[in-house]
C-alpha cells in the first residue's frame, strides 16, 4: 500500500504560538482517514501546511509524493479542497464559483456535478452573498467532488449541513472510497467519522497523539459492561483493569480495558446474568481519554479520568 | 403571582399597537449612538474643520479686487452652474464664495452621511443577523428604522449648529450662518429619507446606499443642468433637493422657506419607508434577489480571467466616472483659463504664462486624473488583500493555479485596466477641451497626455503590490504615496516646494503634459522601477504564508 500523505515531525509556530508541535500524519492511498480533534488542536493549519498554502518552519511533509510548498500547482492538479469556513464571491453565482475552482483545477465532470446538485439540492443560481453557510459548504463540497482528483482535502466539510444533506455527504464520500480516491477527513463530527473513516488519526495541541484503525483503538481503550445480575456481585474490584465500578443491588456497571475483558466476563458470570449489555467506546470516549484533562480543567470532568501524561494549560494552538 | 403579572401585561401591551410598533427605540437610539461613537463624530468633525480650511483658504483668496474678480469665474457660467446657482456673484466676498462655490461639497458630505448612517442602522443589520436578534427582543416593527433616522435628524442638527458656529467664529454674520448650515442639514435629512426608502426596496445595504446615491447624483445634474438654462436657476432647478438649500440664498438675501420643501420631502420619504416596510419580512427586500447563471461562462477559465470577472465592475464604474469627470472639465477650459481678469496666483498655477494657460488647466486636470486612477489601482490591490483577509484566495489557490499567476492577473488586469481608462479619459477630455477651445488638435494631446501618467501611476501601483507581497498588514501606507503625489501636483508650485521634495512623489517625474513635454527616458525609467516593484511584491507574496482566517 502507498502513502498518499506523510508528514514527519512538523513544526509551524505562529508568533509565539506553536501550532503544530512535531506533527506525524500518514494517510495511505485509498483509504479514508478521519482528522479528529477539538478546535485550535491545528487540523486547519496541517491542511494548510499539506496544501502549500502554509510553509512548515521545519520537518517534512510529502503529499503524493512531492513537496506541497515547491511543487503546489502540480499537487493541486491532483487533488481537491473543502475549507472548513467557505467565503464565495458576492457577485457570482454558486453555479459560477463552482465552474471557476473546478476548471482553474483542471476541469470537471459536468455529469458529475449535475448529480451533485441534484443530490445535495443547491440552487445554482444564486449569488454568494444571498447564500446560508450550509450552502456556500454545498458549493465548496460540490467543486471539489464532481472533479477526477485522486486525493481529497476536507476540513470539517459539513459544518453548517442539516442532517438530511450530512447523510447525502455520507453517501458520496462512501462512493468515492470505492473509486479508489483517498480522502483525509477533518472534523470534531464524532459520528461521521466513525461512520466513514478506514483509520483515524487524534491531533491535540499540534502533535498526533494516537492513530490507527478504529479496531485498534478500540483494543487500547475500554469496554463499558452493564449487568443485572441474579445475585449481587462482588470480587470485581479486585480484578485489574476494573475502573468506575458502580454496584447496586442485583445491578453493576463498569469500565474493563480490553486485555481484562475476558476475567471480568468470567467473573461476572458466576454471580448468574439476567442481561448483559457492552458497548465498545465510542469516539467519544476516546477523545475524553486525550481530551479528558481539558474538560475536568474547565470543571467538566466526567469521571475525573485524568492522564497526568497529557495534561496541559493554556490555549490549543491558532487553527 | 408571577403568573398574575403577566396576564395584566398581555392585554396592555395589545391594546396600544400604535405605540407598540414603536417599541425600544429610545433603547436602540442610545444603542445606535454607542456603536457610532467614533464614526459620527468623526464625521462631524471632519465637516467642520474642512469648512474651517475653506474659509481660510477664501478668505486668503478675496483680498484684493483683482482676486475676487478671479474668482468670480467659479460662480458664472456653465462653470459656477455645476457648483450652484452663483448667488451673490457681482460682488464677491469669502462667506458668498463658500457658501457659493463650496457649498456643494457640504452637501454631498452632509447626503453621504445620513444615507451610510441610515442604511448601517438598518439595512446593515438586517443583512448580517443581527436585525433578527434584536427584533427578537421587546422591540417594535418600526423601531429600528425610527431609531436611524432619530439618530440621523441629530446629526444633522449638531452638524447644522457647529457648521454656523464656525461661521460666527470667523466673523460672519450668525443667522445667515445658520441657513447655511440648515440648508446643508436639510439635504441630509433629505437623503436620510430616501435611504429609509430604498433600504426597504433592495436585500443589501450596498445596493441601497447606492441607488441612494444614484439619486444623489442625479439631484446635482438635475440643478446643475437648471441652473445652466437661466441665470440663479430656471424651474427645473426646483425639481432637486440641492436647489432648495442653494435657494435659500444665505449671505445674499437669506430666506428660510425653500427648506419647507427639503423637510416636506424627507419626512414623506421617510413615511414610505415606513409603509413599505410593513409589506416585507425581517431580512427581505421589495424586490426579489434575481437569480444569476447556473454556470460559469465559457470564458471563465483562467486565473486572468477570474480577475478581469472579479474587478470588471469596478473597472467599467471608475473609467465612466473619470470619463465623465475629464469631458466636463474638459469642457470648461475656456471658462476657466479665460486671460481676462485672471490672478497672479491661478497664472501661477497653470504654468506661470498667459500664453499657455489652457494647457496648464489641462495638465493639471490630467494630474488630477492621474492621481485618482492611482486610487483606482491602489483599491484594485487591496480587492486582492480582500480575497486573501476574507478567505476567498484559498480555494483559488488549491486549485492548479500557481500564486505568482494569481496575483500577477490582477496586476495585469488593474495595469491594462489602467491604460485603458486613460485613453478613453484623454479622449473624452480632449473632445471637451477641443469644443471648448475650438481647437481639435487637443483631441490627440490629451489622450497622450493621459497615456504619458501611465508610467507614474504604475509606479504606484507597484508600491502597493510590493506592500501586499512583502508586508501587507501595511498596505494602507500607499495612500501616503498617491496623497503626497496628488498634494505636490496640486500645491507643490505654489507653495515653492524644493525639487528633490518633489521628486519623492512617483507623479512628479511625468510633469504636467500637455504642458510640459515628457522625455522618453523618464517613461522607460518609471515603468523599470514599477515592472521591479511588482516583482518584488510577486516573489514576496510566494515566499510568504498565505494570511488565512
């Protein structure tokens, strides 16, 4: 399998923000790559950084195996981008802005982008200044998917897209995996990355802080097991790899890391189960895993589930 | 019992709806107000001290009999047409010439004013959300627009009170000061009132403030126009708005009443403002936004091309104003260059020779032309600052176009776009001059005069691109340049400024043709120094980071 993008140790300092810390991405050809994190974590400054639009202080970056920042014009024939905040020209129509970005691009499918409007339901003939956010997004969406490009740039793309179009997006992102084209996906959409991305790669503060498949993670982090059971359970604290053990009467939740699962169920087990539910962690519960800190920091802290490893203060960096 | 209150208030609030329509708006004038803390005062401010530098300059200007009969050609004629109806012109004195000849400029200050005010306080916020928000509130359907013009009548007020006040501090007579100043009010309230209106007809604010505009425009062309068919205005003169504060005659033979007719008018546009706004929803307008083409034309296809579609409009506003503005000047060169009863000072200042004073009007007026197409080239590089501060430039420049061919269309269209709005400036002036002087030849002269400050304003034009490139948080700073260039093309002889002073300003080294003549020499070497400029500012702009949001 080849590698579409790979960055090594990149580093760009705004001022005396650094936004992104030494950053490792790789994204393999083919495969669709959810970009989470929160805002300010610097997924808009690295997609900037992969077009060229932005000049890494130092590290490398390689995007179908060229140098974005000398080689843009060439990379960019190959590839398209959704900016997370799109501005259209007031006095063109959408129908205009999209022909325009996708023939400075090298042209596009007319069949394409017919379908596209139809599907996502933008009227093309309005001016950019009348549009709402969520349709100048549609613009952006529709100029970059009804091109040939072989590689995708999306930075949150549906921010501002009702739920009815975010299932239409869904659908032709899922069309164009199964063409063949890579796509790095950027978002704090939970949901939609789960539902779309083959890998996922976590940035927080301008460093990757995990990355793999979804199975991967899911190996690194937590079950939640709920059970009612036929008679109280006791013995589980004992067990390692048990936390947030809540037991009530002939009920018990708790959270069980993977390697331990299997002890827990066998533990579990004899205390005679009426109903078992389990449920793998969500994106949720991995970012609470990395972002977890933050959030008990600004007095929001679930479990008080705290990583001393990656605490911080201050700021995420500029995005 | 909370309960209890509410239900006394319900049928309360229902049973005044008069009153009710108007609900808030003393809250959103103290609003208006706090958010225009800075800009009206500086307005008002601004307006005064201009009238102050008038007076002085005047009043400098009228000492002698020789100089007031100079002077007298600006309030004859077709030429003192274009400035009012020339009350008081058989014996000219500082305060008749002010308010003659310059009171023009007060109103067109005054109508810009209340018309940007008006349409900000509502329109404005009704394109951007923020109208929602607040009509969410305790806040009457009319409210908002009551407010504006609340605001707007108090700063024509304070602006007709500190404009009569600058007048009796400098010595002339207060209730004569005082029309005056209620006269320029009363053409801001005027168009205080249109905007009411035409902010209700269009969805956004820029359209609006330029229909009113429009109809600013037209009410000088129709005065202008009146003025010129009968001495001190015929009947079609009274169909403007301008007419009427001009017929109040201040300083000659002050009357009050023509300003019956501005306070009629304003308070009926309002009115319809105010009906028609009733008749359309929070954010929409009378009429219809038209859609556009569903796709690109096929012409649309090249980074130059993108840049000629962006600043087409712009292009074509600026080439027929300056058209306009060079075949009127044009037009008036045998007026104003007329030997007869001239000054020593205007001699002076169109090139020191009774012999060539028409061609010294000329060069300055294409100075003038020059200068203001720098502003042109100037505000094209900023549209491109625009693109990249607002975040337009960046898809552009994810798609296979390099920065060097984005950024260079825009100089070449802005370069090409100059070129040719000075050839058609030059022709145009030079059809007016040839009319007016009787003399073809100036119909070739002055399309080569024109063409000759070429160089110069490319000159400017690569200060601001290499700014954008290498430092374009300071891009600002190119105004000093076009303003100390228009300042020495102006002032610079009179005010005996040394030669190497002089030769900081790009413009300077053109000279004033026709009446100087240009070396070649001087051409190559301005346009060197703006081909390097604007390479510099290109190799800048791709070696630095795009500025993104």
């Amino acid at each position: 399998m080849t590698t579409a993008i790979a960055t090594s140790e990149l580093v760009k300092t705004f001022g005396s923000t650094r936004a992104l810390d030494r950053l490792d991405l790789t994204v393999s050809t083919g495969e669709v790559h959810g970009f989470l994190g929160p805002n300010g974590a610097g997924k808009s400054t690295t997609i900037r950084v992969l077009l060229g639009l932005l000049r890494a202080d130092s590290g490398r970056v390689e995007m179908l195996g060229t140098d974005p920042w000398h080689d843009a014009v060439a990379l960019h024939r190959r590839m398209a981008y959704v900016p997370g905040d799109v501005e259209l020209w007031p006095n063109l129509t959408g129908g205009e802005a999209i022909d325009l970005l996708g023939r400075l691009r090298g042209g596009l499918n007319p069949a394409r982008r017919a379908e596209l409007i139809a599907r996502f339901d933008l009227d093309p003939t309005k001016k950019g200044r009348t549009y709402s956010k969520g349709n100048r997004q549609k613009v952006a969406i529709v100029a970059a998917l009804a091109s040939e490009a072989e590689l995708l740039l999306l930075d949150e793309p549906t921010a501002g897209l009702d739920p009815l179009m975010e299932v239409v997006f869904q659908d032709v992102i899922n069309q164009v995996k199964a063409e063949g084209r890579t796509v790095l996906l950027s978002s704090h959409i939970l949901a939609q990355v789960e539902e779309l991305a083959d890998r996922v790669s976590i940035i927080r503060q301008g460093e990757i802080v995990q990355s793999g498949t979804l199975a991967e993670m899911r190996h690194l982090t937590r079950t939640t097991i709920e059970a009612d059971t036929g008679r109280p359970v006791s013995g589980l604290d004992q067990l390692p790899g048990i936390h947030d053990l809540e037991t009530g009467d002939r009920r018990v939740r708790f959270a069980v890391d993977g390697d331990h699962l299997d002890d827990a169920i066998r533990t579990l087990s004899r205390f005679q189960i009426r109903t078992l539910t389990s449920h793998p962690p969500t994106l949720e519960e991995l970012m609470l895993r990395h972002y977890g800190d933050e959030l008990a920091a600004a007095g929001n802290g679930r479990n008080g589930d705290t990583h001393p490893e990656t605490a911080g203060t201050g700021e995420g960096a500029r995005r | 019992m909370t309960v209890t209150a509410v239900r006394q208030q319900a049928p309360a609030a229902a049973g005044h709806v008069h009153g009710s329509t108007l609900a808030g708006t003393g809250t959103l004038i103290r609003f208006g107000l706090r958010r225009d803390r800075f800009k009206l005062p500086a307005w008002l401010l601004g307006i005064t001290v201009l009238l102050s530098l008038f007076l002085s300059a005047v009043s400098e200007n009228t000492k002698t009999e020789e100089q007031r009969q100079d002077l007298s050609r600006f309030m004859e004629g077709a030429l003192g047409a274009l400035f009012g109806p020339g009350y008081g012109r058989d014996d000219v004195t500082a305060e008749r010439y002010v308010v003659g000849v310059y009171g023009l400029f007060f109103f067109v200050l005054a109508a810009l004013m209340s018309l940007q005010l008006v349409a900000r306080h509502t329109r404005a916020e009704e394109q951007s959300g923020r109208a929602e928000l607040v009509r969410a509130g305790v806040v009457g359907r009319h409210a908002q627009l009551a407010a504006a013009l609340t605001i707007a009548a108090g700063a024509n007020v304070a602006l007709a009170l500190t404009l009569s006040g600058v007048m009796a501090a400098n010595g002339y007579a207060g209730a004569d000061g005082l029309l005056f100043g209620a006269g320029i009010a009363a053409v801001g309230m005027v168009f205080a009132g249109i905007t009411a209106l035409t902010v209700q007809v269009t969805e956004y604010a820029r359209t609006a403030t330029g229909i009113a505009g429009a109809a600013l425009g037209a009410a000088w062309a129709v005065r202008a126009v009146g003025d010129m068919m009968r001495e001190h205005g015929s009947p079609l003169s009274w169909f403007s708005p301008l007419a009427w504060s001009n017929q109040t005659r201040p300083y000659a033979d002050g009357r009050w009443w023509p300003l019956l007719l501005s306070l009629g008018l304003a308070a009926a546009a309002a009115a319809t403002g105010f009906a028609l706004s009733t008749r359309r929803d929070v954010g929409a307008g009378l009429a219809a936004a038209r859609p556009g083409a569903p796709v690109a034309a096929p012409w649309l296809r090249s980074p130059l091309a993108a840049a000629f579609r962006l600043q087409r409009a712009s292009l074509i506003w600026w080439t027929a104003a300056l058209a306009a503005f060079g075949f009127i000047f044009g037009g008036l060169a045998d007026q104003v260059a007329d030997p007869e009863n001239i000054s020593e000072d205007r001699i002076e200042m169109f090139g020191g020779s009774l012999d060539t004073l028409v061609d010294g009007y000329l060069g300055m007026i294409t100075l003038l032309t020059a200068a203001l197409a720098g502003i042109m080239v100037f505000l094209g590089v900023q549209a491109v600052r625009a693109e990249e501060t607002t975040g337009r430039a960046e898809p552009m420049l994810a798609t296979a176009i390099s920065r060097g061919a984005w950024f260079g269309s825009y100089l070449a269209v802005v370069s090409i776009g100059l070129v040719v709005l000075l050839t058609l400036v030059g022709l145009t002036t030079g059809v007016g001059a040839a009319l007016s002087v009787g003399d073809g030849s100036y119909v070739w002269q002055m399309t080569t005069s024109h063409l000759a400050h070429a160089p110069g304003v490319l000159v400017l034009l690569g200060i601001a691109a290499l700014l954008f490139g290498v430092l374009p948080k300071l891009i600002g700073t190119t105004w000093v340049a076009i303003g100390y260039g228009l300042f020495v093309g102006l002032f610079g002889t009179i005010m005996d400024m040394s030669q190497s002073a002089r030769n900081l300003s790009p413009l300077e080294h053109t000279g004033q043709p026709p009446l100087d003549s240009v070396s070649w020499s001087t051409v190559l070497v301005l346009l060197v120094v703006a081909v390097v400029l604007m390479g510099a500012g290109l190799a800048g702009f791709r070696h630095r980071d795009l500025e993104t949001k």
